[in-house]
C-alpha cells in the first residue's frame, strides 16, 4: 500500500534471512534488507518478526509481528510496527487467499525557510514529525508448482505465480516545531511567526477506504534440506486514491 504513495522505481534487492520453525507453528525470524544506495551497497533495515502458521489439510493460516530496526536511510520503511494475518486454501488448483496489514511507524523531515527580519535574512528550521497508519486487505489467487529430487532426495523447486487485488485505506498527521538558530525554544512563538510568514500548519489526512492495487507476483524457490534460496518480482497497477484532508 505504501508503494502506491511512491514515484516509479525499479530496483533489485537482497533479503538474507535466519528463521526457526517449530513443529507447533511457532516460528521467529530475522531479515535483513539490501540494496545499491547512491552508488553503494548498503544495508538499510532488519526485520524482527515472530509468527504463527498452522497448516490443515483444506486451508492453512497464520498470523505475524515484524518489528523494524532502521539506519537513516531515506530507503528504509517508514513502518516500526506491522502485523499481517493471512488464510489460504488448499484443496483446490487455484488457491483462493485472503490477507489483512496493519502498519504504523513515522518518519522526520526538517527544512529551512528564509525569512527577513529588520532587512537580514534568517533561517527557521521547520522540523515536521509524520505519524503514518496503514490498513490494507488483499485477495489473491494462486498455484503452486513444485518440483522434488532434482538433485538429490531432499531438495525441491517451487515456482507460485499469484494475482492480487489490494485495497484499504491510510492516514496520517504532522506535528510541526520551528526553531530560530540562537533563540532559545522556549522563546519561539510558534503561531505566531506561522502567522506572520504564511507558514504551513499541522495536519492530518485520511483516505477512504478504496482498492488501491492490481498486483501480479511470483516467487522461485529452491530448497535443499534447512537451507532455501528465494528469488521474487511485482508488479501493480496503482489505481488513483482520493484523500480527504483536515487543517488545523
């Protein structure tokens, strides 16, 4: 869903993960992001996600938490917190699933302003705290083909296209601080010098729900014994989202 709010991009990432399953469903996890940022390679955020997954014989489910650890990367996910449940079917040959996200986290943003006192410029530092939550569902169809004892008896190679419709709905608020470089904070009138120099407020935006996302993905994997090697692409057609805003 956040994908959506995004210019177009196109990258190639590497996601290195250390995970352990118990027989009882209970798994944790930790995955690591990599990618090329301004011309070097780079790790930008760690996922820590414990789960739960329980497999049946007509359908398997699951639900997981995934805690964010961040560099300063403009890269990373503004997300610290996210929990994901899903429900899949599995008795048929298209397997019908169905998905819902929560996510919250925030990020900063300071930029400076001009502004001419007594016919000197000065610099107001504008420092704006974005609180982001994001709640999508997502229906989805897929198959899956799987390949065992290529190499030997205990490897196998799964290769599960998927189409997806995704919707849901986002909000955020600003909170916003200015600072005058050598006045001391307590000294700055925030209203005021808004007032005067015609400068933004704070304010908070929510969208309605809506489909958002036409998506096509498909992930490769090879597995051999504990050890599996995942490569993944997607695609979506972002369709417009209509926001309402509120000033204060």
């Amino acid at each position: 869903a956040f994908n959506s709010q995004q210019s177009n991009t196109n990258v190639t990432a590497f996601s290195p993960t250390l995970s352990y399953f118990h027989k009882t469903g209970l798994g944790i996890s930790a995955t690591s992001y990599l990618r090329e940022i301004d011309g070097k390679f780079s790790m930008y955020q760690t996922a820590i996600s414990p789960s739960f997954d329980k497999i049946e014989k007509k359908f398997m489910y699951g639900v997981s938490y995934s805690y964010y650890v961040k560099n300063k990367s403009i890269e990373s996910t503004p997300y610290n917190h996210e929990l994901y449940a899903y429900i899949q079917g599995r008795n048929t040959w298209l397997r019908p699933s169905l998905a819902i996200g929560w996510a919250k986290g925030g990020y900063s943003d300071v930029s400076t302003i001009p502004i001419k006192v007594n016919g000197n410029y000065r610099w107001i530092l504008d420092s704006t705290y974005i609180s982001l939550t994001d709640l999508s569902l997502s229906a989805g169809v897929s198959h899956s083909f799987i390949l065992n004892d290529i190499f030997s008896k205990n490897d196998a190679f799964t290769f599960v296209p998927q189409l997806s419709l995704i919707g849901g709905r986002q909000s955020f608020e600003t909170s916003s601080s200015l600072v005058l470089p050598g006045v001391p904070e307590r000294e700055v009138n925030d209203d005021r010098i808004r007032k005067i120099y015609k400068l933004p407020t704070s304010s908070s935006s929510t969208s309605q729900l809506s489909l958002q996302t036409l998506a096509f993905s498909t992930s490769i994997t090879y597995i051999n014994k504990a050890v599996s090697l995942s490569t993944g692409y997607f695609a979506g057609y972002y369709f417009n989202n209509t926001v309402r805003s509120e000033e204060h």
